[in-house]
C-alpha cells in the first residue's frame, strides 16, 4: 500500500506563502478554525499558539493548502490527499532548493502561466531553452524558493 505524504516548506511567514502556493496551483488553504477552536475549548492548545490571517485561526507559523478535489477532514479541516505544508523556522533560506516543484502549463499557455504567477509575487530568474525539446522559466516564490514552469 502506498504512503500518505506531504510536501513542508519551511518559510519565514506561512500563511503568506501558503496564500501564493493555493493561488499558483489552484489549491485551497485549508480552514482549520473548527480543529483550532475544538482544541482551545479542551485545553489542548495554549491562546498564544493561535494568530489570525486574513480573518481566520491560524496555528501560530503554520498555514496549510489542498487540491480542492481531494477528500478533507470535515472536523478538522486538513486534508486527506494532495497537500503542502508551510511551517515557519527561524533562520532564512542561504542555498539553492534540493527540491522543487515543476508547474506545466497548457499546451501553449507557458506565456500566460509565468504571467499570472508574477503577478501573484512570483520572479523570473531564467530562462531554459532546449531547442526543439522545448523551454522552460526558473522562477522564484516569494520567499525566494526555486521552481520551474514549462
């Protein structure tokens, strides 16, 4: 049987990079509030462990997104299927990513797909042309983490 999995990034301010993440893939960030208030209420959870972000709970430098049509947890909120998890560290990032995701657009929307993530905060770094294999754009997110769109 296969493992469940997820992919963590660590960042410097989660729900921010979530947010850009869950626009970039078309994902959802998931809502945890039901999860966080069922833990406040039974003491599980300390007040300073919670933030709000963009009005709602948060776990304090944690925000997650999921494919929209996988399955969810409808008590907590977390996902079941695809997802990616944003946790906050402490120290910046200083070196090149050993891991990165690779976004393919459409057959001829690669123009349109590295447009519409520059405007949700994403950079271009270069581009990579293979000849007749085709190019491709190194970009960057916006808390400078590599990915690549062809």
């Amino acid at each position: 049987m296969a493992l469940h999995w997820k992919l963590v990034v660590d960042t410097r301010d989660a729900p921010a990079l979530a947010d850009f993440w869950a626009a970039a893939l078309e994902y959802e960030v998931e809502d945890q509030d039901s999860l966080i208030e069922h833990l406040l209420a039974t003491g599980r959870l300390p007040e300073d462990a919670v933030a709000e972000h963009r009005g709602r709970r948060i776990f304090c430098g944690h925000a997650a997104i999921r494919h929209p049509e996988d399955p969810f947890d409808e008590t907590t909120g977390v996902g079941l299927g695809r997802r990616v998890l944003f946790q906050d560290v402490p120290e910046a990032k200083t070196a090149k990513n050993r891991l990165h995701l690779d976004l393919h657009a459409a057959p001829g929307g690669l123009d349109a797909l590295v447009t519409r993530l520059e405007t949700l905060g994403a950079t271009r770094l270069h581009e990579v042309d293979k000849g007749p294999a085709g190019h491709w754009w190194v970009m960057q997110d916006p808390e400078g983490n590599e990915f690549c769109v062809a």
